[in-house]
C-alpha cells in the first residue's frame, strides 16, 4: 500500500477505511494538478497509484467506483500521451467501459464517464488516425452534454471537449460545418467561463487553435488576428512550467509563423523561433507531442533559411 507523502503508513488499515479514502483520492487529484502545472510524469505515476490503491480498497459493489475508474481513466490518458506508451489507452478504455457498465443511463455520473470515453478515444485516433474513433468520440460527448444541464460548472469543458474532437474531424474529413461548429462550441465555453483561470486559457488557446484552422482554410487576416491575441491571452495566465504552457507556446508558434507567411515580417519568424525553442525546453523526450513540434520547429527553421540563406539554419531543420 502507498501513503502520501508526509501521511504515516500505519493509517493504511487492510479494511476500507471512508476516511483514508478521502484522504487518498485528494492526494490523487493534487498529484494530476501538479503534473499538469510542472510536467513530471512521476506525479502521473503516483497518481495512477492512489486509483490503484483505491480501487483495491474499495468494495465491488460501491457507488464510489465507477468515478475512481473514470479518474484512473483520466489518468492513463495523460500517461500515453506524457510517454508515448499506448498500453495505457487500452487500459483506460477497459475503465471507462467498466465504469458505464455500473452507471445508470442517465444522470451526472454518467456524463462524466461518457465524456472521458470520448478523450480516450480521441487520443486513441491520434494514434490511429482511424476516423471510426473520431465519430464516437464524437458521439460521446454529444451524450455527455445532453446530460450536462446548462447551468452545470462541468458544461465548459465538456464544450472545450467536443470542439477538440470536432476540429480534429474537421481535419481528416474536411467538412467546413465541424469547424464553425468547433468554434460555437468553445465561444459558449468562454461564455461560461468568464473570469480568469486556467479553465479560461484553455478555451481561449482551443479558440485561437481553431481560428487559426479556419484562417489557414478560408484566409481570412481577422481569424489570425483574434487567433493571436487569444493565445498572447491564454499564456498571460499559465504557469512558467509544464506541459500546458509547452502546448501553448507551440500553438502561438503556428500563428506567428503564419502571420509571418502572411506580412513577411521577420520579427514573426524569429518569435515563433523562441517560441518553439521554449516549447521543446518543456517538452518531455517521450512525450507524443515531441514530434509535431519538432515539426514545426523544422518549418519555421526552413523560412528563416529562405529568408536568410542561413544554412545552419537548413542544418537544424534538417536534424529536426
């Protein structure tokens, strides 16, 4: 049995204890928040076994588990992505789907494992890139949010949710009415999320993301513009560390880079330049995020050459 930090090991009992239980689940959400603001993957691990602990503490019949699987589930999905270790897609999918088994058709619980299924199985397509994956994805959280009431604090995110896999869909199968209908969705999460935070800043970087999908198709200056002032925005709220700002950083990159194909202004490029570099400091090495961004990095590294005629510059793109 684990124990955290600074919790004696003789408040383990080999019985469930209610108590130890609280304690031991906020230990688990605290681990997830501190990986999500500095990015050590070991606080991911020590998260995923105080689910472990739990789950093994907990009787079978307990309403409490099909939230501590939804949890867990959560759980493993920032693992594959943190690692590039796939196993912990399969094992959060058999989560979620144990964790529907035990909830009623309708009702919060509910929602809340059906919006979970639906990341797992939009981090599933990105490994894939199978579009069967987007569409359920898609389904899910279309169930998630008809049962998510308007006033529900969880609404936002689910929204955030749906407009990621949308734009994704918008992607691989190009339909024009999945992107403006991405934008609608996170527009209504900002709405409901009007005060600064970092549930804000994640709406208003998903926002730029997708404006800058829509200038890219349609080319219109206005969606670059709101684009940019929307992750300048986003990244004014987000810690110095960890992995949200490194996303942050590289999303900016593609709208400067942008911006600088657009006005050829080499200030952009070098901008997106540090931005990148910045990106990768926080970027772990197994992180499937690496390699778009390493990507980019080439892109942007490839204009300056064109720019400059620079050929250290074609070197590091090149190696990227």
């Amino acid at each position: 049995a684990i124990a955290p930090k600074g919790v004696p090991a003789s408040w383990l009992t080999p019985a469930f204890d209610p108590e130890w239980a609280v304690r031991l689940s906020r230990h688990g959400h605290l681990l997830l928040e501190r990986y999500q603001d500095g990015g050590d993957v070991a606080d991911l691990e020590r998260a995923r076994e105080a689910w472990n602990e739990l789950l093994g503490l907990l009787p079978a019949d307990s309403p409490h588990r099909p939230g501590l699987l939804t949890n867990r589930a959560n759980v493993l999905g920032d693992l594959a992505a943190a690692t590039g270790d796939d196993q912990f897609l399969t094992l959060a999918m058999a989560d979620v789907d144990q964790a529907l088994t035990l909830t009623a058709t309708d009702g919060a619980e509910r929602a809340a494992v059906l919006n979970t299924r639906s990341n797992v199985f939009a981090d599933r397509y990105e490994v894939s890139g199978n579009l069967a994956d987007l569409d359920a994805a898609v389904a899910d959280v279309d169930g998630a949010l008809k049962l998510t009431p308007q006033q529900s604090p969880d609404r936002a995110g689910r929204l955030n949710n749906r407009a990621n896999v949308l734009s994704d869909r918008f992607k691989k199968a190009g339909l024009e009415s999945d992107l403006d209908a991405a934008i609608r969705d996170v527009d209504e999460a900002l709405e409901l999320t009007p005060h600064p935070g970092a549930g804000r800043a994640m709406y208003l970087a998903n926002r730029a993301n997708r404006l800058d999908d829509r200038y890219e198709h349609r080319g219109d200056p206005a969606d670059l513009a709101a684009a940019l002032a929307g992750v300048n925005e986003a990244l004014s709220c987000t810690p110095q560390e960890g992995p949200v700002r490194a996303k942050y950083l590289n999303n900016r990159a593609s709208c400067l880079g942008h911006r600088y194909g657009q006005v050829g202004d080499p200030a952009d490029l070098d901008a997106a330049m540090s931005d990148l570099d910045e990106s990768l400091r926080l970027t772990s090495l197994t992180s499937r995020d690496r390699g778009g961004r390493l990507n980019n990095r080439s892109v942007q590294l490839a204009n300056r050459y064109l720019r400059t005629g620079d050929h250290a510059d074609l070197d590091s793109a090149i190696a990227d």
